[in-house]
DNA sequence: ATTGCTGCAAACTCTTTGCATGAAG
DNA sequence: CTTCATGCAAAGAGTTTGCAGCAAT
C-alpha cells in the first residue's frame, strides 16, 4: 500500500507551482534547502511514479534531462533550442487527429504531443544585442 | 575541409535505406559485418554532423536512444510505447502552424513535430494472444 | 510489527571526448 | 605533408537500483 511522505507531497507540489516544466534537478535544487536531507533518487522515483500513476506528464527530453508537466489538459509545447526553456502554446489537439492516425496505422493511439521548436522571445532579443 | 570516407558514406546510406527511423546503435550493427572494425564514436560523430549539417534529423528519443531519419519533408510520427517502433504518419504540418505558434510566443517558430503514442498493430496483436 | 519510503553510493546506459594512428587530398 | 577521420578506451551525464535504516500505518 501507498503510504504518505512529505517529500513526495513537495515534489508533485514543486512541479504543480510552476509553469517552467520542470527538470529532476530543478525539483530537487528547490526542497534541497526546505529538506536538507533529499536524495535525488526520491525525486526521480517519485516524478516516475506519479507519471506512472497519470498525476504527472513527461512533455519532452531537453538536453538529455526529463521534462514534466502537472497540467494535463492537451496543450501544445515549445523548446527553446538555445536556452532549453519549454513553454506553453495554447493550441489544443483534437481527439480527431488520433483517430486519424489511428485509422492510418491500424494502431492504437492513445494521445499525441504537438512540439514546436525555435529560438524563444528572451533569446531572439539577447541574440539582437550580441551579434 | 571536409573529406571523403566510405565508412561516412554507408552511415549515411544505411538511414536512408530504412523506414525505421533507426538508433546509432543500430546502424553500427548493420554495418559492423562490412566494415568490421567500426567503431560506434565514428557512428555518432557522424550522426550528429549529419543532424548538423541537415542531411538527417532527429525524429525522437525513444527508450533513451536517439532515433534518426533522412526523411526531411514534414510529417508526423508514431512511436509505440511497447516495443519502440517508430513509424511514419501520412500528416503533413502547415508553416501555419509554426506562424500560429510564432506570434502566441513572440518566438522564432523554426518547426515543429507532431508526435503520435500508443500500441502498434503487431503489439496490439501479440497482446491479444497473450491476454 | 509490518512494510513502504528514503539516502547513499554504486551501477547502468547512451553518448561524448582525448589521443595516437591511419587516410584523403 | 597537412589535417581530417577513426578506433579505442576512458570519461560524462542523467537516471536507476541494491541495501540497510527510518518512518508511516
């Protein structure tokens, strides 16, 4: 049986708090002073387990590190290709669209993720000055 | 400058001869018998100069692995969450899209992916039995 | 008391890199 | 010759895991 711990509460919560999709490293770099004694092996198995458990989604990889999301709405992502910042886009896919591909493959498709990639606002202006 | 070499060529050639959607892994496998002493850092590096240059692209990261394509035109993906088969979807993306994305963001929107996940027909099929 | 949860450190996997050697131009 | 390309082995990075002790029930 599942039995209750704080920190887990912290990290679903840690990531539930913001909007930046989230690294392993970024969870525990963020309770480490709330609790000194966090291993990263219990962020990892626990953004594994709520993963498992649906209450956490993996959006994308960026640069080699898992990135999460607490919203589970069908939303759309963007991925910074310089700075590794992954955003929100407000286009939500349809239903149809798996069903689409479904009927294509002869699969079973259970969800589809929209990616799109570029450089972000803050880079495009940092990159203005610099060059 | 850049020079030639046979090993770089098959590389190349092996992704090109493939639906697959291969890992470097993979290519080192299927061309160790004919150049036996491949290494697969010769495989990477040349992987990645390919991605670099835009010979190849990166389609995803399934089960760790870096999976490659030398398909270049837009189209979406199917990656099944069994056994890692990733596949081609006959859905094209619009720029629209990209330009949608663009000004949500502020960004500069250089592409995007569209990314199928469930169980594939063979999987589907195999579960069926077994269950 | 039972057994899940955790910290720690070691292990794992994929990928990258330093260096000496071999090959293309 | 010059310098890129390669093999090898070691290093890196993120993640996972075994185990003993702690903590929730």
């Amino acid at each position: 049986m599942k039995r209750y711990s704080r920190k887990r509460e912290a990290i679903l919560e840690a990531i539930r708090s913001t909007k930046s999709h989230p690294s392993a490293e970024w969870v525990y770099a963020k309770l480490k002073p709330e609790f000194p004694d966090l291993s990263l092996a219990t962020v990892y198995r626990n953004l594994a387990a709520f993963v498992e458990s649906g209450e956490l989604v993996s959006v994308a990889v960026v640069d080699s590190k898992e990135r999460y999301d607490a919203d589970l709405s069908s939303h759309a992502h963007f991925i910074c290709q310089q700075c590794g910042d992954v955003s929100d886009v407000d286009i939500h896919g349809s239903r149809e669209l798996d069903k689409l591909a479904s009927e294509y493959l002869g699969a079973k498709v259970e969800r589809h993720e929209l990616i799109f990639r570029g450089i972000c606002h803050n880079c495009c202006e940092n990159s203005d000055i610099a060059g």
